[in-house]
C-alpha cells in the first residue's frame, strides 16, 4: 500500500520551479550566453545556450509530495543510496545509529529538505577539503555543515550537508531554535555534493544502498517506538 502524502506546495511558492540561490547564476550565464554569441556567432550561441540549460536545471527546485505518516523520516536529498549501514556515531547523536549516505550528483535536484518535523538542536559548520563526495573520507574531511533535529518525543536526528569535489558553497536556512516541518526546504548545495544522515538504531532502516531517493518524498526510516 502506498503512503499516504500531501502536497508540498505553499500558496507563495506555486508556480516557482527555481531555487533563489539560482537567480544570480542564471542572470551570469545568460550574460556569457550572450557573449559567446555576439563573438562566435552561432557556434557559441549553441554553447551558451547549453551552459543557460545546465544553470537552469541544476536550481531547478520542483515541488514535492510529503508522506503524512508522523513516523516516517524522508529523505533529505535527491540522488543515489551510497551506504545504509548501523554505525557507532559519535559527533552529534553519540549513540549506534543507521547512517544514510546520500550522493548527488550535478544532474539531481540539489535544494535540500527536512527529514523530520521537530526544533533545531544544533547547527555546526566545519571548513574541509573538497575529496570527491562518493568518498568514504568525504564524510568526516570535507567542508561540511550538520543539522541536530529534536521532535516532540524528544528523539533527535542528525543530517550533514557535505560539499564535493566540485560544489564549493553549502547554504542552510536552519538557525538553533527554529521549528521546522519535515519535507520542508532548509537548505542548497551547490554543483554536485552528498547528504548523510543518521537516525537512532532503534528506528527501521526503509532504504538500501543504490536506491535513488527524493527529497521531502522518499522514505528512509521509520520510528518504531
């Protein structure tokens, strides 16, 4: 049976398909679309036209459909399942966890969402290298900004924007103290990159490695208690 959803459109946001990040980015590749075209004719014209395409489907920031399960935890990211795993985590929930590590690459949605309705913990950036993000170091060396989550039962979730090889900014809209609802927009990385997240082991792990997920829309886990 299917899990029940329910729209994520707000009434200031219909018909917006782009993320505000990529406004200025848009408006720049337009301006060297342009000039490719003004100084190689038609040839750069084509050029400049593919990098407009690219900008513009890289910010592309559509609307999802949110499970109305209270006990679900959604996906964070769009993109592929590198690991789903039982780990001992030790930086931000300090107890065994399942860990879901999340790649996107260039071609995914790249507007991240909450997995969780709850309060804002804790938020900690952490200036890093930029290893290609499918890498195992990638977690713990790369530039990095994690996100704690408390919901009403007092359980807390971590997620961790990690910029990649390519990606070089990480924006997150979370401040501590916020409330926030899962499926919710709290952030952007930027060019290719990787979520990770890490749920308490007493929730069911509902993904596995190679899966490929949506944010705001896919199941990952479930609370059992």
């Amino acid at each position: 049976m299917e899990t029940p959803t329910i729209p994520a459109t707000s009434p200031h946001r219909a018909g917006l398909l782009i993320a505000r990040e990529g406004y200025p980015r848009i408006a720049a590749a337009l301006v060297v679309a342009v000039a490719l075209w003004w100084l190689s004719g038609p040839v750069g014209g084509a050029v400049g036209a593919v990098l407009v395409a690219f900008v513009l489907s890289f910010f592309r920031d559509p609307e999802r459909a949110i499970p109305i399960d209270p006990g679900v935890i959604v996906s964070p990211a769009d993109g592929r399942v590198l690991k789903a795993e039982t780990v001992d985590e030790g930086r931000f929930l300090n107890c065994r966890a399942h860990q879901v590590s999340i790649f996107m690459s260039p071609l995914n949605v790249h507007v991240n969402r909450n997995p969780v309705s709850g309060r804002v913990a804790d938020v900690r950036y952490h200036a890093g290298r930029y290893f290609r993000a499918f890498a195992d170091k990638a977690s713990l060396d790369n530039e990095q900004n994690a996100i704690v989550v408390e919901d009403e039962q007092g359980r807390r979730i971590a997620f961790v924007q990690i910029a990649g090889f390519i990606a070089r900014r990480i924006v997150c809209y979370l401040r501590p103290g916020m409330a926030v609802a899962r499926g919710t927009r709290c952030g952007i990385i930027m060019f290719g990159s990787r979520v990770d997240v890490f749920i308490p082991a007493d929730a069911a792990l509902r993904i596995s490695v190679g899966a490929r997920t949506r944010a705001g829309e896919t199941v990952i886990a479930q609370w059992t208690k």
